[in-house]
C-alpha cells in the first residue's frame, strides 16, 4: 500500500514538472538545427561501411555519432532574413540523411541476400560498387518515396524541434530551478536557452549522442516504410539486383530455359489464404457434384476464407455445347494429378517476377513449362538439343486448359486497404490467358501457341497490392519431383512452404505439426486395416524433403514407441506431433519479416530493461499510425487513453501501465 503511494506521488510529480516544461516551451521561439560536414564525409562513410555487421533492421546504424559535423541553432526569424543560404545548406542537410538511409539499405540488403549473389558479395571487397549501390538507392528514395513530399520533412523538424526543446529545458529546470525560470520573460529565457542549447551541441558528448539517438529512431521507420514500398524484402533477386544497378551470376538455368529464380533453387509464390486454399483443392481433386453447382466444385476454407471453387469453362454458347462441355470436364476432373498444380505455381512465379503491376500481361514460352520442372528436350540426330515430345506439350496444355476453367467465388476474404484489414467477396478466374489483342484466348490441344500471354483476375489481384501482398518461397524441386510418383513430397512441401511464411511473423517455425494435419495436407488418409504402411510412406517422404535439402530435420515430439505395438495404434499415431525444422535459408531470408512485424509480443530478459520495451512500444505505435494515416485522437479513442496520453507514450515520456500496455499491444496487433 506504501509502494503504491510512492509510486502515485511520484507519478504526480512528474506530470507538473512536464506541466511546467510545456509551459516554457510556449515561450521558446522556433528555431531550426542546422548541421554542416566535411565535404569528404560521404568518402569516408562508404569506406567505413561495415556490412557483414547487419543482420536485421534493428542493427541499421543510421546515425551513431555527428560523423564530423557542426550543428548550429538558427532562430526562425533569423533563416527568413538569409533564406537562400539556409535553403541550400538544409538541403545538403537533408541529402545527407537520404545518403545515410541509402547506406544502410545497401548493408541490410547485402546481409540478406548475401549468400544468394554474386553481386552482392562483391559489393563488401569493391568501394566503387558500394559507392554505385547507395547512389542508385539515394535516386529511387528522392524520386519514388513518400520522403518526396515536403510536409514529411516539416513534421520531421517539428517532432525533433519539441524532443530537443523539451530535453534543453529540463536541464535548465536542473540547473537553475522552477522559480527563476518562471520569472523570466519571454527574451531573457529565449537567449539562455540559446546558450543552453549552442553549448550542448559544441561540447556536450552525452547530449551528442542522444541528439543522434532520436534522429535514428525516427529514421528507422522511414528506413522500413522505404523498405516495404520497394518491396524489398519480398522482391527477387533479379529485382533487387536490377534496383541497385548491378547484375550478379546468370538466371538459374533449368535444362535450356533460363528461369529467374528468387533465390538459388527457390521460387516466388503468392501465399495468401485464397491462393493456397484453390492450389490445394487443385491437386488434391476435392470437386465434386455440389449442390445448385453445374460444374466439378470444391469447398475453399483456409483461414478467413470461405467460398466455392468450380471447373467452369470460358466460352459456352449453346444447350449442346453446355452439355459435351459438362462431360468433358467431369472426365478432366478424373485424371487431375499434381501436375496441374506445379503449373498453376509456374505462372503464379514467372508472373511475380515479371509482371510491375497487378493489371500487367505477362509471356511465357510452352516449352519453358516443360524445362522449369526439369524435363529435357529430346537429342537431335547430330546429339544437340532438338525439342519437346509432342506428348509433354499435350500434358501442358492440358494443365493450362484446367486452370483456364478455375473459377473462385468467395463469399468471404479479408483484403487489405491502406493496411486495414476489409472483408469483402471476390469472383474471379485465377489466370486470364489472352491473344495479342487482349482478348481471351481459348486453350485447346488442337491449337495451343508456342507462346502464351496471360495475367491475374481480379482475386490475385486484390493480394498484390503492396500492403497485401504476401509472398513465400517454394523449393524449384517441388515442380521437378515427378507428379505421380513424389505426391506426398510435392505436398508436403507445398503445405510447408505456406505455413513457414505465416509463422515467419512470430519466427515459431518449431511449432510441431499433427501427424493428422500432415496427412490431410497430402490429401490421403491412414490406411485403418494397415496404419503402418501410412506411417512408413510419411516418413519416407520426410525422409526424403530432408535428404533433399527442403527440411532441415524431422523428429516425434514426446512419441512413445511401444504404443506402436498396441491393438488400435493408429488412432493414437495420427494425434501425434512433428516437429520439422525448415532449412537455414529460410530462416535468414524470413529473419525481416519477424522484426518488422508491428505489435509482437516480447518478453523481456534481465538485461532488457522495461524502460526499453516500453520505449520500443511508443515508436511502433507512431510508425504504425503514421503508416496507416491515423491521427493521435483515432488510436487514443480505440485504446481509451486520452491523445495528450499517448502522445507522452509515443515520444517515451510517459511509461504506461500493464493494463495500457496490453490495450496497444493488442491495438498492434490488428496490423
């Protein structure tokens, strides 16, 4: 009870002295930080660049100390006299930060991708080609970024303008006490201030550093906003490579075709619930005859989806034609295999990668559907290359005329909208395939085109826009495992792919998987009169992904191997849990995603103070807010705190409450 009057006393004393801060803030007129280099500077920066040192975003350095600069304060009234100069020295300024965010775009992304280029491996042993890379980056963020818009700057030099105010005052409070500094009048406090403020900056080490420290806090959600719009972090390597200016080894070749790979031996799928929910009804043939439904359906659930997935053709005119359509695509439905799936992910990768909007029309030669699942052309007579069998080229196109028939219907999803989360319904084909004038092209056995155009309906589409998007890597060896013999491989790897990219948020990839999930994901189910022949074919199969390199390891977690010798094991067995490791590439390309991931849950160590997690908590509510466009007032009204409240929080003031902080944690969640 002693504790909490103490505590409530403090509290109380604290809110009249920040009372009395903002009070003499009022009088403080504005002023601008003006800071000068030394025209080597930059040189000596990229020279001093230490990449193998980044790791994630939390390590990005944008300022640790001045770098060799002079800053000055100027007093408004005083820049307006002299607006010119200042302009120009402010804009030099102003590069000079764009430069340090460059730099440290180029670090975080050699540590990345370092493993995956060659180019980017050069960068760290070449000063000209690291030089190249942060100019290439400075251009595309003062052409193609938010830090384009003037008010950005403004509320920048506002938001410092009040943290440095507020700090300059609490030392004078310190120093000379309330009384004196509430006598004063408005110019005589002006001018102590200044001097306050001028010896700070020239001598202080201590106010030094922490002027820097809030420089790079704010920085650091540029830095990830920049990052985001970009698509940095889920662009291929081709991509990343074309951003920079530089060109690493060749694409991937698979047999003859030349395939732009992601990363080495990985591939880019969209992995969003609507798309994972029709790949799966795909390959694991769930149509049947529903009810009021014409043509083969499937149920979509996965998650927040719910809706119908039908085989329905393009193109039907007549009573006649609707009928031999029907039969035709009820016999389709018979010989489905996963053949249709590896070219439903074919498209979906070779669209990813070349397509810049969601509206774009994409081409793709036949014959390099053949090579990306890793078929080889058959020998001419002079023993060069000569071409596909007729044969591969009719599965293609039968693949193709299957999903040319995928209609979705949902009645439910949730889309993204400015980063807010919408439901909504969405109809919509999967991929469009279209001749040279854009209009729909039928896919026939009997007239397929050597080249084939196509592009996204407007479900996929709704998930490519830059805060839905959501992409995962998938194992090139998934298409090349042959699609009757390695279906479980296929599957399984499949299923992995998209609940690794969903657990990358909280980095939980050890989250141990149900036997029975496992086995529902390969579509089969436990042979009751024979379960172990279930249990051997699945842990084949692990056995397999994990010889191949596509998991890391597998193991039982907590299985007692003598239930195996008990009448009725099997029902026991597929309650069982597995633990699968996923391989270290994908750990560290998915290691970005976990920290920047707004709103996540951290229990703090010893050695964490809680001044810093609540700290922490106060910047990733501002970025988020300001991310999203939500005002002080928004956020405080969804959390029932007042703005004034969560304005403290937001700049590290105020240090709210358990009961607070599981409000906005909760609130950060959402996002």
């Amino acid at each position: 009870m002693l504790d909490q009057k103490v505590v409530g006393h403090d509290q109380k004393v604290r809110k009249e002295e920040l009372r009395f801060v903002k009070q003499l803030a009022e009088k403080i007129d504005d002023f601008l930080i003006l800071c000068i280099y030394e025209q080597d500077d930059r040189v000596k920066n990229v020279k001093s660049l230490k990449l193998n040192q980044i790791h994630s975003l939390s390590d990005l350095p944008i300022f640790t100390d001045t770098y060799g600069a002079n800053s000055f304060i100027i007093w408004e009234r005083v820049y307006r006299e002299s607006a010119q100069i200042f302009n120009s020295l402010r804009l030099m300024a102003r590069n000079r930060l764009i430069g340090h965010i460059a730099e440290n775009i180029v670090a975080y992304l050699f540590m990345k991708y370092k493993n995956f280029s060659t180019a980017f491996t050069s960068i760290s042993q070449d000063q000209e080609k690291k030089k190249q890379c942060i100019q290439s980056i400075e251009e595309i963020i003062k052409s193609d970024t938010f830090l384009v818009d003037e008010d950005v700057w403004n509320d920048f030099c506002k938001w410092f303008r009040i943290h440095l105010t507020e700090w300059v005052l609490e030392e004078m409070i310190e120093s000379m006490g309330n009384a004196r500094l509430a006598a004063m009048e408005k110019k005589e406090l002006n001018e102590l201030f200044y001097q306050y403020i001028s010896s700070n900056l020239a001598d202080n080490k201590q106010f030094i550093v922490k002027f820097a420290s809030i420089v790079n806090k704010y920085t650091l959600d540029w830095l990830d906003k920049i990052i985001t719009s970009l698509d940095l972090n889920d662009g291929s390597m081709q991509q990343i490579e074309s951003i920079f200016g530089i060109a690493g080894d060749p694409v991937t070749s698979t047999t003859d075709f030349h395939f732009p790979l992601a990363l080495n031996k990985y591939l880019f799928v969209m992995n969003n619930a609507p798309y994972q929910a029709v790949r799966e009804a795909l390959y694991q043939n769930n149509f049947y005859q529903m009810e009021e439904k014409p043509w083969p359906a499937a149920p979509l659930v996965k998650g927040n989806v719910e809706g119908v997935l039908e085989l329905r053709p393009l193109l039907v005119d007549t009573c006649s034609q609707t009928t031999s359509m029907m039969k035709e695509t009820w016999e389709e439905v018979k010989a489905l295999s996963d053949l249709e799936a590896d070219i439903f992910d074919a498209l979906c990768s070779i669209f990813l990668f070349k397509a810049k909007h969601a509206d774009d029309v994409v081409e793709i030669k036949l014959d390099d559907l053949l090579a990306i699942r890793g078929l080889k052309a058959k020998l001419s007579g002079d023993g060069r290359r000569g071409g596909y069998e007729e044969k591969q080229r009719a599965q293609i196109v039968q693949a193709l005329k299957i999903i040319q028939k995928l209609w979705i219907d949902l009645d439910k999803t949730v889309v993204y909208e400015k980063g807010k989360p919408l439901e909504t319904k969405l109809q919509g084909r999967a991929f469009l395939f279209v001749d040279q004038n854009g209009k729909d092209l039928l896919m026939t056995k009997d007239d397929a085109p050597q080249k084939i155009s196509y592009k996204v309906d407007q479900v996929f589409a709704r998930y490519l826009f830059k805060t839905g998007r959501q992409v995962a890597l998938l194992p090139l060896k998934v298409l090349q495992y042959d699609p009757y013999r390695r279906t479980w491989e296929k599957r399984l790897t499949r299923y992995l792919s998209w609940r690794w990219r969903i657990q990358a948020r909280k980095g939980d990839f050890l989250q141990p998987n149900k036997v029975s999930t496992l086995l529902e994901a390969a579509g089969v189910q436990i042979n009751k009169r024979i379960p172990s022949r279930t249990r051997e074919r699945l842990e084949t199969a692990l056995d397999t992904l994990q010889q191949d390199g596509l998991i890391a390891a597998w193991q039982y977690e907590k299985w007692d191997e003598s239930i195996a010798d008990q009448k009725g094991w099997g029902r026991i067995w597929v309650n069982a849990l597995i633990i699968i490791q996923p391989p270290a590439l994908i750990k560290e390309q998915y290691q970005s995603i976990k920290r920047s991931t707004p709103g996540q849950k951290r229990i703090h160590s010893p050695k964490e103070p809680m001044e810093k997690m609540d700290e922490r908590l106060g910047i990733q509510i501002r970025g988020i807010r300001e991310r999203f466009q939500l005002s002080l007032n928004q956020v405080a009204e969804e959390v029932e705190i007042s703005p004034a409240y969560l304005s403290h929080i937001e700049r590290g003031i105020k240090v709210p409450s358990k009961k607070i902080q599981f409000k906005l944690i909760t609130w950060l969640e959402r996002f």
